[in-house]
C-alpha cells in the first residue's frame, strides 16, 4: 500500500516530502488512509522592536509536545527562516530553543534544508537573463531583483553600467521575492511555471514583458525540484515538524506553504501553523491571503504569544495585545492568549491572570516554555482541548477579488489595524505610484483589483505611530508594486526594508 514513505527521500540530516506527489495521490485515490487534521494558527503580539520576537515558534513546539503528552496527534508546520538575519543573531530563529526546540536547530537557522538557495539562484537567474534580454533589445527596464540570504546595505540600489544608458536594478532578501511566494502559494509544479512565465521581467516602451515571452521556464522549475518539498524533521521530544516557506509577514507572506499545511492535515489530528511576527502581519496574512484567496483552512483555533513586558511595560502600546485578541475571536476563531515567561517573571502570574480576567480573554495560558517545554503547557490546555472539539465557523471566509485596491487597504487597515478609512492617508506619490501599476496591469491583462494585497509595513507597528490616542492613529499609503506570478500586489504603509541589516553580536 502506498503511504507518504513513497514520497519521502533523506536530504542530510532531514527528510525531503514531495508534497505534491502525496497531495496528488491521495486526490487520485480517495480510499486512500487520510486524516483531516484541524489547523491552529500560531501568531503574537506586535514586537516592541523589529529584532525581539515574542516566542511563537517556541510555543509552537511546546504545544505540539503538550498535545502529543495528551494523545493527540499534533504536528507544526514552520517557516524556513532568512538565514542572514537569523544566523546573524538579528532576532529568533524558526527552531525555538530551551527545552522547547528542534533536534538539529542549525539546518533550519542557517538555512540548510536547501529551499532558501534553490530559490535564491533561481530568481538570480531569471534577473540575469532579464540583464541578457536588455543586451538583446528585448527589454529597456529590469522590474526584478536580485536577492540575497546576506544583507548588504550597498545592495539596496544598484546600477548596471549599459555603455550610455545605465539600468537600475535593486537587491533583496530570498524570502521577500515574488518567487517565494510563488512557492508558497502554488499546490502543483505545473502551477509554478505558469506563474513564473506571469512574472513580469521588465519594460519594453513602457509595455510590460514577462518571462514566458523569451525563456524557456523548465530551466527554472528544475532549479525548484527540491525546495518545493517540505523538510521534515522533528522536536527534542519527537513531535514531527514540517518546516517550508518564508518569513518576513512585515514585507511579505510570512506564512509556510500551502501545500506542507494541506499535507501535514493529511497525516496528523492538529496541526498548528507558524505565522510571521505579529497578528497584525503574519495572521493577517494567513487569514485574508491564504484562506480568503487561496483556499487555505479557517483555524479552527489561535493562540497569541506575548511576552510580559511587551503587553504590559508600555502603557502607550498596552492597546494592541487585547486588540488582536479580540479581534480573532470576532472572526469567530476561539483565541487563546498565551504569556510566554522569561527568568524572574514566575512571580508576575496570579497578577498578569487577573488582568487577563479585566480584559474577559479566555483562560490566559502562562508559562516559561524556554525553561519547562511542553511540560508548562499541558496541564493548562483543558479549554483548548475543547474548543478543538467544536466545529469552527468560517462566517468571515469571504474573498474580496474585485475589490478596488484603496478601498481593500482601507478594509485591512480598519480590520488588523483598529484605523477607520477616513484616517487612511495617501502620502504624496502613492497616487502615481498606483496609477502606473495600474497601467502596468492593464497593459499585461491583470486585474489589478483581482491581486491579493500584501501590505508591506514596519513589524513593529500597526500604525504610523501606535503611541498616539486611538482617535488620532493613521496609516499612511506609500507605494504600489505589482508581483503578476504571485497573483498578489504590495502596498506600502509604513517604513520597512526588504533587505534589513543584522546587528552585530
């Protein structure tokens, strides 16, 4: 009898899953031995700074030792993490740590599992022969950029010296690329090379050329053979973990792939799924990009990870943990608020509970899982059991493809944010900005209002200053840039860099 072992090859210390091939078998044969795994969404507090995370993946990985403790058949599915800013200490990595960690953290920090790579020489490679197609009178503008897992700040803005004319080109981190999210959003091979050939190289008089008009795109999709699967592998206590796709919810996706959540729901009972930095990027993410447009699982539960100190040492930032816990359960999402402790915070809890019980959350979740692991959180998952045993509503899984793109922006602001449309501003240029990616799209038969809108903003705010009173918080529109393959355009709202430095440590 065929099983997932058939699609399961070692790649070094872990193991590869061709994803594809199960998914597309088990379509094939409906008999087949499946599970229809329930996903919980994993997000957080928005950081009170860019470099400090808030422990999701290392609640991530506690709660599916909880979980399997209490003889349920949980897995995690995590984000491949930018190793050039992991690795270089700038803040946490996808591989949680203390008792709450991965067997060989280190392939996934420093990016071993080969998806990060692949995918970099890929793009790398679609720029080159971008560059070549200038040379041939093909294109006069490159609209891709090169990427890279080290930042450079040199990077950011380049140019390529052509005799008398010169053609700027620019350089970003791999996981923020239009081919991640191709990656991460496509269900079959045959779906990345459609929406590779969709990319848009370049400008040709001010017409727009994407690459299926002049490469032959099995050049790209075999460079991918293998960072399209799912690496497995697994915590110290030996709950499995999938770990496929990028980070960075601030300035992209921030989600794993599509298709490591849909298998993994197909092997396990729960599957608890990392999404970037705080509920405000990676859980709206997860929410109005992979489900409302793409079909991905409504979680059937969330948990919101805080540190003590980001919730409650700021009065003037106190706001945005009970916003975000709230605002998932208006969806209907039964939300759990978890507070992550760190060493000296043991004597914090009976008064972070009481305000947890001012605030009317759910019964909070306590505990130092760096420290206790999946042994702090078992006892206190009674509620949670519970609420994965209810059918879960999907009222609010409604696509908005068609929307117009300000109007949609306006909506995310209103719904992740708590900023109403009247203090939605345009700063100067966004108007131009999006009129030439309007035409960009018109000229390339796109919808522009049919894209999914990725906001790009700062990972430590919500707002253009989240200190102000609620009256007075805005969000302000900058840029427009159109990513065609990925059937998704991003709108900038606050400063954020898709190609940060590390710091030094």
């Amino acid at each position: 009898m065929t099983g997932i072992e058939e699609f399961t090859s070692q790649y070094g210390l872990v193991r590869k899953i061709d994803a594809f091939g199960y998914l597309d078998y088990l379509k094939s044969n409906p008999d087949a031995p499946r599970k229809h795994g329930k996903v919980v969404l994993v997000t957080a507090d928005t950081p009170l700074k860019a470099s400090r995370g808030e422990g999701k993946t290392t609640t991530t990985i506690a709660l599916i030792d909880a979980l399997n403790a209490r003889g349920i058949d949980a897995a995690a599915v995590l984000r491949q993490p930018s190793m050039g800013i992991t690795a270089a200490g700038s803040k946490g990595g996808a591989s949680g740590g203390g008792k709450a960690s991965l067997t060989h953290p280190e392939l996934i920090d420093w990016g071993l599992c080969g998806e990060m790579a692949a995918i970099a020489a890929a793009q790398n490679l679609l720029v080159s022969f971008a560059e070549k197609a200038v040379d041939e009178g093909r294109l006069d503008t490159i609209l891709v950029p090169r990427v890279s897992e080290v930042p450079s700040r040199s990077l950011r803005q380049i140019a390529v010296d052509r005799g008398k004319n010169d053609v700027p080109e620019r350089v970003v981190l791999t996981p923020t690329c239009e081919l991640m999210q191709i990656v991460v959003l496509s269900r079959s091979m045959d779906e990345i090379g459609r929406r590779v050939a969709a990319m848009i190289a370049g400008t040709k008089d001010g017409k727009p050329v994407a690459f299926g008009e002049f490469i032959d795109l099995w050049r790209i999709t075999n460079m991918l053979a293998d960072a399209v699967k799912p690496a497995l592998t697994e915590t110290l206590n030996g709950s499995p973990v999938y770990v496929h796709g990028g980070p960075f919810a601030n300035v992209s996706l921030g989600i794993p792939t599509l298709v490591a959540v849909e298998m993994a729901c197909a092997l396990h009972d729960v599957v608890v799924v990392e999404a970037g930095y705080g509920a405000d990027a990676g859980a709206q993410k997860w929410l109005d990009i992979a489900c409302r447009e793409y079909g991905a699982q409504w979680p059937s539960a969330a948990v919101v990870v805080t540190r003590a100190s980001t919730w409650r040492d700021d009065p003037s930032l106190s706001w945005r943990y009970p916003f975000h816990v709230q605002r998932l359960e208006n969806y209907d999402i039964p939300t759990f608020p978890l507070i992550n402790l760190w060493e000296g915070e043991d004597d914090q809890v009976d008064s972070l509970r009481a305000t947890a019980a001012e605030l009317d959350f759910r019964e909070p979740i306590v505990g130092n899982l760096f420290r206790d692991g999946g042994e702090a959180l078992a006892p206190q998952l009674d509620g949670f059991v519970a609420a994965l045993g209810q059918s879960s509503s999907a009222a609010q899984f409604h696509s908005r493809k068609g929307m117009e793109l300000v109007e949609n922006v306006k909506w995310i602001a209103k719904s992740a944010y708590g900023v109403p449309e009247d203090r939605v501003l345009l700063k100067d240029g966004f108007t131009e900005s999006l009129v030439a990616a309007r035409e960009l799209c018109r000229e390339a038969g796109i919808a522009i209002d049919d894209l999914a809108v990725v906001a790009v903003k700062s990972p430590a705010t919500m707002t253009d200053d989240d200190t102000r009173p609620e009256d007075e918080r805005t969000v302000t529109l900058k840029k427009v840039e159109v990513h065609a393959g990925a059937g998704v355009v991003h709108v900038n709202l606050t400063t954020s860099l898709t190609t940060p430095m590390p710091k030094i440590v």
